[in-house]
C-alpha cells in the first residue's frame, strides 16, 4: 500500500479539491505541501458548496488529519476565516484534526500590496490573484521570510518586521510611490494570528514521519497545475513555487521514496485563468459554450476562465514530469451538447511539427494546434456513475484520449457531486 499525490496536469483548477475530498476516505492523513490561497479547490457536499483555500480538501471528513506543510505560503487573516467557515457549518470540531507546520512561511500585508502594485505597473502582466504570493516566496528564498514559528516568538516577530520593512517601504514610497507600512500596526494585528496559529502549529515534519512508520496512508494534495510551475510552467507566466509532484517531498518533509502512486487530475478540454500562452484556447462561441456549461469562473477572484480543447501535447509533457500513474478526467459532462470535440496531438510550429511543448514561453504562440475531430454523444452524461452507462461516443472519446496521451483513465467524473463519478481503479486500493 502505498501513499498518493495528487497534482493538477494542466493550468489549475482542473477538479482537484473534488478528488482529494473522494480519496480522503481511504487516507487517514491530507498534506498540503506548496501554493497559499491563490488556490480555491471547490468541493459539493449534500448540494452545499466549500470552497477551500488553504485548508486541505480532506477536513470535511471527521477524523482524518489534515497538515498544512512547510512549502505553502500561509496568509494567516485568510486562515482564520477559513476555520471560523468550516467550524460554522460543523467542520473541525477537533482542532487536533488540523496541523500546521512551524516552518510555513508567512503572508504578509506588504506581500499583498507589492504584489498588487507591481501587477498594476507592469507592462506584461501575469494576472497573479492579488494573494501575495510571488512577494512572500521570493522573501522565503532571499532568506527574509517570516514563518510561523518566529511569529509565535513575539521579540523575533516585531524585530523581523522592522527589518523587513526599512526595504519594503523602501520600495512602496520610492518606487510605486504609495504609502507605507507602520511596524507597531503590523505587529499589533498580527497578535491575534499569534494566537490561533499556536493551537496549529506543530513539527509536521516528524508527524509525517511517524504516520510513514507506522503505515498510514497519506495523500498529497497538489495546488494549481503543471504549467503553473515556476520551472517547467509557462515562465513567466506561472505562480512561484513548484507545482510538480517533485515537490510533494520538499513542501512538506515526506521522503521521496514515501510516495508510490501520482494521480494527474486534468479536465476533458483545457482552461487557464489569468495571462499567457494558451494554445488551444477559443476566442469565440465555442469557448463561451464551454465556460457557459463549465461554470468556468474562477474560484479565488471568480475572473472567467478561458477554455479551449483538450491539449495532448501539454498533457503528455506533464504526465512525465509527475510521473503520473492514473489519470482522472474531469467535467466529461460539460462535453454533453457538442457534436464534435477535438484533441490537439501535436503542434505545428513553421515547418515542424512537436510533440512537446516548445521550450521558449515566446514560441507558444506561433504553434499552431494540429486537431483531431472525435464525435461527439450528444447525450447526457451528468451524474453517470458506472462506465457501461455512458454514451458509446463519450467512451471512445476517454479510450482515444488514453491512446493519445500513453496514461490509463483512473478516475472519470461526471458532475461536481461527490456521488458524481466513476471510479475504474481506486489508487489506495
Ligand atoms: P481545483 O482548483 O483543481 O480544485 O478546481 P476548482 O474547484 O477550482 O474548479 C473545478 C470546478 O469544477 C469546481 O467548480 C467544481 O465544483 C467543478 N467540477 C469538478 N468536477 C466536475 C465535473 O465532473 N463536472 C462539472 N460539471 N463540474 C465539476
Ligand atoms: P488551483 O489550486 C488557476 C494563476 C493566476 C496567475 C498565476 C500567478 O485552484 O488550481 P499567483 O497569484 O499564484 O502569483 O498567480 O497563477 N493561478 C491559478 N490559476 N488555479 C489556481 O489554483 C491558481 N493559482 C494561481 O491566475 O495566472
Ligand atoms: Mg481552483
């Protein structure tokens, strides 16, 4: 029995949070190991909808443990709401459930505002959610952080800030010619998270151990998706952490040696919100079909989502790089009303034709998508629980897709329900 990862094959928002929630009942324990609340993982319970941030897919189940590790980027004001969220509609009544890692770094006020003004000046604009997240990890990085654990040090907290503010308000006054951080005012709302992120925190580091000992079954929630990676993503076109299932082991401590299957999630036809390349992205009707049917807006600043066909080119590349095992193909049912779907197989850019994406962000736009068209049902697939049910058409367009991509389909899901899905191999059985 081995542990699972779950990662997003695409741009984001592909259905992760709706798989993590269904295999949350076969784990005992739920990591989250990059990203912060740039994520927004949607999950439809009872007809109800949760959307969560920061916090693990998995806390809707009572009992599980969910961890918030080391490589997430913690913006502690969206975390409170969070809890008070969930405890308000009868999650977490075991604050134990929830474990945060003491070397999570910190969201803090100016990260959000540089990241803001910075959006707001450039010229070439990345269409970043607002979050502070490219702030907060570049001060990781730069060795200025602030983590969770030097805010539960009040002394360290308050000297951290002074010193990080001499440069961020350095930058805010002179250059973006905006108005500066007070540290008492910082450190003064910051005593509250102080507060709440004590009951959380914890070495997670050595929980995880100790669960990998004792032979738990954990499972890696991933945020955003492959081509949001800072390395292997659409640079500069990406959040910035790694996106990847490499990184499973570096955000939250797991060895790598801990983690024997990789689920990709990624959608039957491709979205991406906010700026840069997209391939096979339709600016007409079609696309507004399928944001239309798709309810594709997105769940952290509800901008719409652009959508297109499925690309294999970017979902092959990115099945190698997670060393995916299975995949699940998500939002069949959004396909319903067309009569015919196409697969991007390859690129053609000049005279060649690639089977992997280009290496240069600047060549993407000149490739041009080389379609194949596959009928369409036109039935309903909505809510189709068992694989002998659905249409044939919508069979052969999942069987082609596997051709076409060389990964077995795991999973298929059928509507955004949990009961809405069907399970062809449960990668913790
Ligand atoms: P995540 O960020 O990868 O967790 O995905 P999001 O939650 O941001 O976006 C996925 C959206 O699609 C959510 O609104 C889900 O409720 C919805 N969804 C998930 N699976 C399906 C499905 O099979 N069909 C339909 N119609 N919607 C789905
Ligand atoms: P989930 O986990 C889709 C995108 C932003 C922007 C770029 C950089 O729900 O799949 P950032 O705020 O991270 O600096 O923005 O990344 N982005 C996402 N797109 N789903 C997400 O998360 C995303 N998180 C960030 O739109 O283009
Ligand atoms: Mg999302």
């Amino acid at each position: 029995m081995s542990n699972v990862g779950v990662v997003g094959i695409q741009w984001g928002d592909e259905g992760k949070g709706k798989i993590i929630d269904i295999l949350s009942e076969y784990a005992d324990v739920i990591v989250r190991f990059q990203g912060g609340a740039n994520a927004g993982h949607t999950i439809v319970v009872g007809g109800k909808k949760v959307i969560l941030h920061l916090i693990p897919s998995g806390i809707l189940h009572e009992k599980k443990y969910c961890i918030i590790g080391n490589g997430v980027v913690l913006d502690p004001g969206i975390l409170e709401q969070e809890i008070n969220d969930l405890k308000s509609i009868g999650y977490i009544k075991d604050d134990k459930r929830l474990m945060i890692s003491g070397l999570t770094h910190i969201i803090m006020p100016y990260h959000k505002k540089l990241d803001m003004l910075r959006e707001s000046k450039k010229k070439n604009k990345i269409g970043t959610t607002g979050r502070g997240i490219g702030p907060a990890y570049e001060d990781k990085v730069s060795r200025m952080g602030i983590r969770v654990i030097d805010l539960l040090d009040k002394k360290m907290f308050s000297d951290m800030v002074k010193e990080n503010l001499e440069i961020k308000n350095f930058i805010i006054k002179k250059y973006y010619k905006d108005q500066p951080f007070k540290a008492r005012e910082i450190i003064k709302s910051y005593e509250v998270y102080r507060k709440l992120l004590k009951k959380y925190t914890t070495d997670t580091t050595q929980f995880i151990h100790k669960c990998q000992q004792e032979g738990k079954k954990m499972l890696f929630e991933g945020a955003q998706g492959t081509y949001l990676d800072v390395d292997h993503g659409t640079y500069p076109f990406v959040t910035s952490s790694n996106t990847v299932s490499g990184n499973i082991f570096s955000g939250s401590g797991a060895p790598p040696t801990s983690v024997g299957y990789i689920l990709g999630i990624c959608k039957a036809y491709t979205t991406r919100v906010g700026e840069g390349p997209f391939p096979t992205e339709l600016s007409d009707e079609t696309g507004e079909r399928i944001r239309k049917i798709g309810g594709e807006y997105g769940a952290t600043t509800n901008r719409p989502r652009r959508c297109g066909w499925f690309d294999a080119v970017i979902v092959r590349r990115a099945l190698k790089l997670n060393g995916v095992k299975g995949l699940c193909m998500m939002k069949l049912d959004v396909l319903d009303e067309f009569d015919k779907i196409r697969v991007c197989t390859k690129y053609k850019l000049g005279n060649r034709f690639l089977t992997d994406p280009p290496m240069a962000t600047t060549s993407y736009p000149k490739c041009e998508p080389v379609y194949e068209d596959i009928d369409g049902w036109n039935s309903p697939t909505r809510g189709i629980t068992s694989y002998g049910d659905l249409p044939l058409n919508a069979r052969k367009y999942l069987k082609r897709l596997e051709e076409i991509v060389g990964v077995n389909i795991d999973i298929i899901s059928t509507g955004p329900e949990r009961e809405s899905t069907i399970v062809l191999k449960n990668p913790f059985e």
